[in-house]
C-alpha cells in the first residue's frame, strides 16, 4: 500500500457519494464547456470572414437588396480584383420544415474562383455535353455549370441526407414562394473547416429569372481586394458612390460583415457565460461541502493517524488529494466529453454557424476550472483535518 | 536507567473562564522494560497522562522525557516522527480504519518509515503472527471479533517496534476471554520483545498483569 493507494481507498469508502460527486462536476464542466463552446463558435463564425475581402450591402439593412448594375462599377474601382455576388435564398425542406439548410444563390463564374482557399470542389456529375469550364474554375463544376437548376452542396449536407450525385431536391421558397427543384451536380468540401459543409450553393440567373422576374438585384457583393492593406480606402470609396443614390451601401471586411451577425445577438454570450460561471459556482459549494461531511466523518480517524505520527502536513496533502482526484477526474471527464459529444454532433444551426466547435483554450480553461474547484473544495477540509488536534479528535469517539 | 520521567508534569484544560487541573505536579520514573498499570476513578487524569507520554498532548508545564528526550519540548512535525517511531498507542475501540484490511492497517505507520514495499510487507505480516492473526490478513475490521480487531490494533502498534507502548483500556471493550488474551499478549510483549508497556485500566484484574500498579486521584499519584 502506498499513500496514494490509501487517497484512493478513502474515496472508495462511500462509493456512491464519490461518484455523485464527480458526477456533479463532470455535468458542470461539461456545461460550462459547451456553453464556451457556443461562444467559441460564434467567435470562429466570425473567423470565417477574411480581411483580404470586402461586402457591400444595402447601408439600411441587409434583407434590402441592391441593384446588379452596382457590379461592373465596383469591379472598375481601383484595388478592386474582382467582384461576385449573392443572394440568401432561405427556403426549407417540405418534407421536414424542421430539417433547416442555408442556401444561397450564387454567381457561380466568380464566386468559387473568389472562395477557391475555403471550399473544393470534391466530387461533380459527368457533363452530358462537352462544355467549356472558365478558367479559374474546378473542371468537376462542368455539369453544374451548364445546367440552369443545378446546385452544389456541401459534403456534410449531401451525406447526412443520403443525396446522390443527379438527385433532384424539392426546396420550398419563403422569400421567393413556390416550390423549386434543383438537381445536385456537385459536392464541395470545406477546406476551412469554418466555412461549414451544410450549404446549397445554385445559380443566382435560375434565381433572377423565376424568382425575381428576371429582376436584377443582389443581396450583398463580395469584392476582392488586390492589396488587403487598403480595405478601409476601397469601403469609403464604394460607399461614397452610392452615398446620394436610392440604394446607398455600406461596405465593410468580410469578417467585420460576419462580426455584424454576432453582434445580433446582443447579450445572449455575456449571459451564456454567466450561465456557465453559475453553474461551476454552485457545484463548487456542493463539492466543498461533501468533501467537508467526507472529512468530518473521519475525524476520529484523522486522530489516530496523527497519533500513528502522520504529521498535519500529510494529512492536509491526504484531504486535498481527495478533493482534487474528484474535481480533476469530473472536470477531465466533463470537459473532454463536452468537447468530443459538441463536435461530433457537427451541429451548425443549418449552415447558418460553423461547426459548433469546443476549443482546447475552453477545454483548458475547464480543467483549470476543475483544480481551482478542487483546490477550494478541499482546501477548507485539508486544513481542518491538519489542524485537529488529537485528544480532540479521539474524544469524538472515546 | 528509566525510559519514562515524567518530572513535576501539570495539566490544566480551560473550559470557559474556569480552569481545570487535570495533573497537578506529577513525576513518575518508568524503568526500560517496565509494565505498569494505572489506575484510578474516571477524570482523575489516567488518559491524560498516557497521552503527555505518548506525545499527543502537551504538558502545561513540567517535562516528559522518553528514552533520552524531552517530548515536552517538542512541537509539530519533529513531535509526530518522534511519536512514528518510539510510540505504539492501543485504543479502547481499537480504532482500526473500517476501509483497510488487517494487513493494511497494520501496514498503515510504516508508510511514514522509508522502506522498501517488501521490507513493510514482510513487517507488518510478522506483526500479525506475533499477535496470533497471520491468517487475518485479508479480512476487514468488520470481519474480526472485537478480540481480533483489538490484536490487530496491537500489531498495528507493534510494527515500528516501538520501544515503548501505550495501551488505553485495552480490554474496556471485551468480552472476559478474549480480554484475557489480550493481557497475555501485553505481557508477551513485555517479557519477550522488552517492550516498556503503560496500561490505563479500571479493571483491577487486567490489572494484576502489570509489574506495578500506580494509582492516581485527582491528578495526584496516591501510591507505586
């Protein structure tokens, strides 16, 4: 028997104490982890925007579209290398209204060109005709490309609803009513793994044309920019011209534009995280206090240890090693489960966030959590046992 | 040469404002290899003065010299590795811990020695056959008979081999046999193993097995 072979003794004592014990933290860890884990998401949202490349929507509100005549203007502005632009479909699966997806209509010629670093192209129907792939496009966008009703998916999506390459999707319009049907022609994979694999991406033409009676308007452009170092001169420019116009914009970096999104949700982070700070602090008192009924009940014990000649440092290391094997067990369990569970589920709020992801600082900060709790739990305890002196201990139970 | 001087030892608990003498100005001499019964009512201070030779309660004044140290003089760390290696205590209750086999709670002081696992192992496995329970080993506190545990716990204070021993009413709590045993096994360890033995008792017949008898009254010691 070693010393730490009697700690571990000790916690088996009342085994079922123990493991609700650990069970309490393992449970708050877990939920301050995941709920970390709902920030860090939103942070990475924000992270999927890049710096080299500007949107410019409608300066009143992004649900205002903006005329596509905007686009040969902006492309001409200096800094400007090129331009593409989209539109938030929003419509939902009439077999599952539940089943939520992002789709967005895109100028397919310059937007994967423009987003060629964050997805690839991985798998793509055959043609049935020979066409000519633009440069600068991947060749397996042929059949896509050539097809008015044609959509590409992102590979999470097309596996989760068991899709097949020539499978035709009805999606219901909200925004653009009816029923449209689009043929998947391609899947894409997302190279940054922000970027989210729960996207339909379909010609924005097929949306002008049934949607918009042929009506050329955009939600928001993408501009890249030659020299990311003058993002903030190219955005006062754009938005210069348009200023005095009836569709004036507001242009800003893409992760700003992200950031925007965030910023919608107003308070919810501050209280998710007061939430998560809650919930450690009560399970902390929980834990502080059995360890201090565990310890009280040994107090008779702790006499005749010390008579044996454990010395008051020892049997504070004992008391405290207790404590700490509890709340580190839990909060490695909790933490890491909490990570694990969180990012196989690959939840992303139907394209509408990234992955939801648990970050190794939020794993981290949770088992840096889980001493803390257990150098407070045991700490009060520890240094009662240590400081308990032997006839008062032995009179307990003589 | 004696082992225990105890020389004009006082005691005195405050409870509230009021002060209560426990010991008042007591000396003992305990020869090496003495056996000695003390006696006395309940609150006249037998406990406590096992419990100033033993090292687990301090004197309000006077010295308590063991072997060729001045206990009173101790404090903390350099008191509690004094008590590991000169003192073994047996309890009235046994005070065994419930969650440890007989060998382990035999076991249990020798953590605090540095030696290897084979020589504690090898220790405390002779500890039990000393005391007759070699084939308890495995079994838990509430496993044994009161007799047993009570064995256990002298192997328990017999495995640092201790020169001195301390026994509390060490039969208080047996039934007649198996506390004659444990007397017998007290004297064993005194004629065989030397072992300087201080036993409390009220019992006058476990007390008959001691070399000498001293009575205390009121903190005072009446007779040797």
């Amino acid at each position: 028997m070693s010393v730490f072979k009697l700690i571990l003794i000790n916690l088996g004592r009342n085994k079922r104490r123990t493991i609700l014990t650990m069970l309490s933290v393992v449970v708050a860890l877990f939920l301050f982890c995941a709920l970390r884990g709902v920030l860090d998401t939103l942070e990475a949202s924000i992270k999927v925007g890049s710096e080299t490349r500007l949107v410019t929507r409608n300066k009143i509100s992004l649900i205002f579209p903006l005329p596509l005549s905007y686009r040969d203007r902006l492309a001409g502005i200096p800094g400007v290398k090129a331009v593409s632009y989209a539109n938030w479909f929003g419509g939902r699966d009439p077999v599952d209204p539940h089943n939520f997806y992002a789709q967005f209509a895109v100028d397919a010629t310059t937007y994967f060109p423009m987003y060629a670093r964050d997805i690839e192209i991985v798998a793509g129907d055959p043609p049935q005709v020979q066409v000519a792939v633009p440069a600068g496009l991947d060749p397996k966008l042929a059949s896509f490309l050539s097809e008015r009703d044609a959509c590409v998916v992102g590979e999470r999506l097309f596996k989760r609803m068991k899709w097949k390459l020539g499978q035709r999707v009805p999606v219901s319009g909200t925004i653009y009513p009816g029923t449209w049907t689009f043929t998947i022609r391609a899947v894409y994979r997302a190279k940054n793994p922000a970027f989210g694999e729960e996207t339909m991406l379909f010609h924005w033409k097929y949306l002008s044309e049934k949607g918009m009676g042929g009506q050329g308007t955009v939600g928001w452009y993408a501009l890249e920019l030659s020299d990311p170092s003058r993002a903030g001169a190219v955005a006062h420019q754009v938005d210069a011209i348009y200023e005095s116009s009836f569709a004036p914009t507001r242009t800003e970096t893409e992760r700003a534009f992200q950031a925007g999104f965030v910023s919608m949700y107003g308070n919810v982070p501050f209280l998710i995280g007061v939430i998560g700070i809650a919930v450690v602090f009560a399970i902390l008192l929980v834990a502080a206090n059995t360890m201090m009924m565990a310890a009280r009940e040994r107090t008779a014990e702790i006499g005749v240890m010390k008579t044996l000649g454990f010395e008051d440092g020892m049997i504070f290391k004992v008391v405290l090693s207790e404590a700490a094997i509890i709340t580190l067990g839990g909060g490695l369990i909790g933490a890491l489960f909490a990570k694990w569970l969180i990012e196989s589920s690959g939840f992303n709020a139907g394209g509408l966030l990234p992955p939801m992801t648990v970050s190794w600082a939020t794993v981290t900060i949770g088992i840096a959590i889980a001493v803390l709790m257990g150098a407070t739990s045991g700490l009060l305890p520890a240094w009662q046992a240590s400081r308990l002196s032997i006839v008062d201990a032995l009179r307990r139970v003589d | 040469m004696a082992k225990v001087d105890v020389q004009n030892v006082r005691k005195v608990y405050r409870r509230e404002a009021e002060e209560v003498v426990v010991l008042d100005g007591l000396s003992l001499r305990i020869p090496d290899g003495d056996y000695v019964a003390l006696m006395g009512p309940s609150g006249s201070g037998k406990t406590t003065l096992l419990n100033l030779i033993g090292g687990i309660d301090q004197p309000t004044s006077g010295d308590v010299v063991v072997g060729e140290v001045n206990i009173a003089k101790l404090r903390g760390r350099e008191l509690s590795r004094w008590r590991a290696r000169n003192i073994g205590y047996i309890f009235q209750l046994y005070n065994l811990i419930p969650v440890l086999t007989a060998y382990q709670n035999v076991e249990l002081p020798l953590l605090l020695a540095k030696m290897s696992s084979k020589d504690r192992t090898e220790r405390a496995k002779y500890a039990l056959e000393v005391v007759g329970l070699a084939d308890r080993q495995k079994h838990y506190p509430r496993q044994l008979s009161g007799g047993q545990e009570q064995r256990v716990a002298i192997a328990r204070a017999l495995v640092s081999d201790p020169a001195v021993l301390l026994a509390d009413e060490p039969t208080g709590d047996l039934d007649r046999k198996s506390a004659a045993d444990i007397l017998s096994l007290l004297e064993r360890l005194n004629s065989e193993f030397q072992k300087t033995i201080v036993m409390v008792t009220h019992d006058p017949h476990a007390a008959e097995h001691a070399k000498r008898q001293l009575h205390l009254e009121k903190g005072v010691l009446q007779a040797s």
